[in-house]
C-alpha cells in the first residue's frame, strides 16, 4: 500500500500526454478469446485494471507479451476452466469475461465481479439480456453459471443502458452466427472502438441511434488494433489545468470526445484551443459556477463528475452537482470539506458546492480511482502539504499518474 504526498501550488507548464483508454483496452482483451492466432493491441496502459484481467487470462493459458504500451495475446492454448473467482472478484470489468468465454466454450462460472465503491453495480441486465439469447443463467450462492444450451433470436432490448452489458452482448453476438439486434445500447466511444475491433475481426455490425445489429461469424480472425485515447484522462487533465490555473496542453488525445465537458468549460468562460488531437487550456483566473447532472454517452460523463466537482469549488458562485448512475459517487466532497470546500449535500447524489474557496493541505483517502485522481488535483491547489492514501486506486486507471505531474512541474511524489 503506498500514498501520495504532494506540495501544492507550484506553478505547472508543458505538455501532459494522454494514454490509452482503459475502458476499451479491457474489453479488447475479452475479445482476444473469441479469435484465433495472436491479437496485436497497440496503446494499450499500463495500469493495474489491465494487469487484473491479463492475470485471469493468464491463469486460463492464454500468452501475454508486453513491451510498454503494445501487447500481443495468444489464447489458442486458453483452457475450458472458469476465471479465478479471487481475481474476478478484484475487477468489475471482469463481467466482460462471460461473453467470450461463453461464445468460446459454451459454459461460464463467476462470482459477483468486484470494483470500486462507487455503488451496488448490479448484473441484472447482462443476465436478462443473456437469457433474452436463450442463454440459460443459474444463480447460486454468490456465483452465476450461464450455458448457451440453445439460441434465441432476442432481440435484446436493455431497460437501461449499461456500458458492459451492452459489451458483454456484442461480444457474445461477434461469435454466433444468427443476426442478433441490441436496443437502447450505450454507445459510449469505448463500445464504438470495440465494434471497430470485431468488425476488423469479422462481424459485420451496423449501429443506428442506440440500435447495434450484429451479423457475427464463428471465425472470427486476429487482428492489430491501436486503442483509441481515454477521453476520462484527457478531461482530467483538462481539469486539471483550468483548477489550478495554469496553462497545459494535453496531448495525443481526441477533444471531440469530450464535447460536454467542453460546452460546460465555454459556459464557464474556462478559455481552450482544441485541434485534431490536442487541447490546451488557457489560464483563467475567474470562472462561473455552473450545474452538472451526469448522464450516458453523449451526456455528462459520471466518470468526470468528481473532477468536474473539485473544479466547481474553484468557481464564482454556487454550483450544484447531480450524480444520477452511482449512488456513492459523492464521498470525495466529504474529503474536500477537510480541506476547506465548502460543500452542502442534498441527498446522497446530489450537494451543492460554493466558492471559490481556498483548499488547505490534509490527510485524505483516496476512496476510488476517480476520486482519488481528484484529491491528487486538489492536492496540487492546496496550500500546504497533502497525503493521499491508496495510491492503488489511482494506479488502476491512471499509469504513472505521478512522474506526468512532475513533468510538469508538479510537486508529487510516491511513498511506501
Ligand atoms: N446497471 C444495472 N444493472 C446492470 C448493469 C448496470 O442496474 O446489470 C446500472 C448501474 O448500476 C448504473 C447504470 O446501470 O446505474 C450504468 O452502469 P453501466 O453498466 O453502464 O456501468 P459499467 O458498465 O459497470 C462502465 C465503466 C465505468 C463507467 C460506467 C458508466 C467499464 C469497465 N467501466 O461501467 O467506468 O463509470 O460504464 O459510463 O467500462 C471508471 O472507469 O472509473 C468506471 C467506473
């Protein structure tokens, strides 16, 4: 277990690189099972959500070969067995895991996959999607077994949307060879990237509004594929930037990814030049409050709602923030209070945050990855000195967070 400890407002300049998206790398090595030969991933993070499902594949008999951010995967040599439910456990976005493997061995055993604590995270949308295919789903004492005893035709309709399950389906319907059809489907950039994946695989699969119909293929080929930029980092360190006031450019990134987190910056008057793969955000030293209410893709993304709340402390005026995916996405505010935030909660999902105000240093716990990414912003406004605790959950989705800020000019560093 180790911590952060960071010396706040030091003066920031230069260049942050964006990595690769965690959100779609994942999902691509689940894909990696349904193919034959070596999949070949480029821009891949080195992040410890990737590590996770590496191992449970890994543990399966699938070959992993790494060299910084480009990974190849061998699963010809992948073994009928179930993943590791200690592992499985570990990661949320081991869920993914079911499509796959059902595709490929027609049985699969996994416990509640774990995660942050950011909520309940149920699976009743994959299982009911999965029985919609004919797929037959037991629930035993925390473990769900599913068997693709006889096929369906769906077509699968979500009563909500959901990133992974409509994942879990699209890669599952890749491997069949009956035309399958997903309704109300998130269409999040990650999901796009995963249908640019099979598609290069083999499946022909078409998406209309929130309707995805899949055409897929028992030989289904390995392909090479870059992994598009995490649009979740980008807009961190976007926010970044306009918090602590400095002019950044962040780099190898996709601003259109990020439209509505840009349109809040304009109502804000937060100044930025975008290009093709760029945003530099211009210091401004005043900017408006403004009101956040989270929502799928192409909506406010919850993923940046923590940021966006940090920022929100440094604005004129008084902001209200609405978490509507997660229920407990709002406990960083508690840890910015210590700090100096001045921060009133509605109800679990919803507070209003004043300010500007200004942040002392503390001692704070990084409560899950994206919240811990914020308290590393708001260590860096802070006067004083502020100790982060479980850098772990940082490094789940963010490599190397520390040594990007000290390139910077940032004040960071690790302790064991
Ligand atoms: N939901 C259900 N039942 C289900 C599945 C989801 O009720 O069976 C609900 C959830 O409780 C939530 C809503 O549907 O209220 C949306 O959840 P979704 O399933 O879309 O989330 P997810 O697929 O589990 C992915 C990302 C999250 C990101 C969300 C929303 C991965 C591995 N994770 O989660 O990323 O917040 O979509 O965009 O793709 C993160 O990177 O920090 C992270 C949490």
């Amino acid at each position: 277990m180790s911590k952060f400890i960071i010396e706040g407002q030091k003066p920031l300049v230069g260049e942050i690189p964006v990595y690769g998206a965690k959100n779609a790398a994942i999902k691509m090595i689940a894909a990696s099972v349904l193919v034959s030969g070596v999949t070949i991933l480029d821009n891949v993070p080195d992040i410890l959500d990737i590590q996770k499902i590496i191992a449970i594949l890994e543990k399966m008999g699938a070959k992993f070969q790494r060299s910084s951010h480009h990974l190849e995967i061998d699963t010809r040599a992948l073994k009928a067995s179930n993943p590791d439910p200690t592992l499985v456990a570990a990661i949320r976005a081991s869920i993914v895991l079911v499509g796959p493997l059902l595709a490929r061995f027609g049985t699969v055993s996994i416990p509640h996959p774990g995660g942050c604590t950011i909520g309940s995270r149920p699976i009743d949308l994959h299982i009911k999607a999965f029985r919609d295919l004919g797929v037959e789903v037991t629930e035993g004492k925390n473990i769900y077994t599913f068997r693709a005893t006889h096929q369906a035709p769906g077509p699968v309709v979500f009563s909500n949307i959901s990133v992974t399950a409509t994942e879990n389906i699209l890669l599952f319907a890749s491997a069949q060879e009956e035309k399958i059809t997903i309704k109300n489907a998130a269409i999040e950039p990650e999901v796009l990237d995963l249908i640019v994946f099979l598609s290069q695989a083999g499946a022909k699969i078409a998406v209309q509004d929130r309707t995805i119909k899949i055409e897929g293929t028992k030989n289904l080929k390995a392909v090479k594929h870059r992994v598009i930029p995490d649009r979740i980092e980008a807009g961190t360190f976007a926010i970044l930037a306009a918090a602590t006031k400095n002019d950044l450019k962040i780099t190898q990134m996709n601003p259109k990814q990020l439209t509505a987190l840009l349109e809040k910056f304009s109502q804000m008057g937060i100044a930025f030049k975008q290009g093709e793969d760029f945003l530099e955000i211009k210091s401004s030293e005043h900017f408006s409050s403004i009101n956040i209410s989270t929502a799928e893709y192409p909506g406010f993304p919850t993923d940046l709602q923590s940021p966006m709340g940090l920022l929100l402390s440094q604005a004129q005026g008084q902001s209200r923030i609405k978490e509507n995916l997660f229920e407990h996405r709002l406990g960083y505010l508690k840890e910015l209070q210590k700090m100096g935030g001045n921060v009133r909660f509605l109800n679990p999902q919803e507070a209003e945050i004043s300010g500007p105000t200004p942040l002392y240093g503390a001692r704070l716990e990084s409560l899950d990855l994206r919240a811990g990414a914020t308290l590393l912003i708001a260590g860096l406004i802070a006067q004083g000195r502020t100790e982060i605790k479980h850098a772990e959950n940082i490094d789940r989705g963010y490599e190397k967070i520390e040594e990007r800020l000290r390139a910077v000019g940032a004040r960071i560093k690790r302790v064991s």
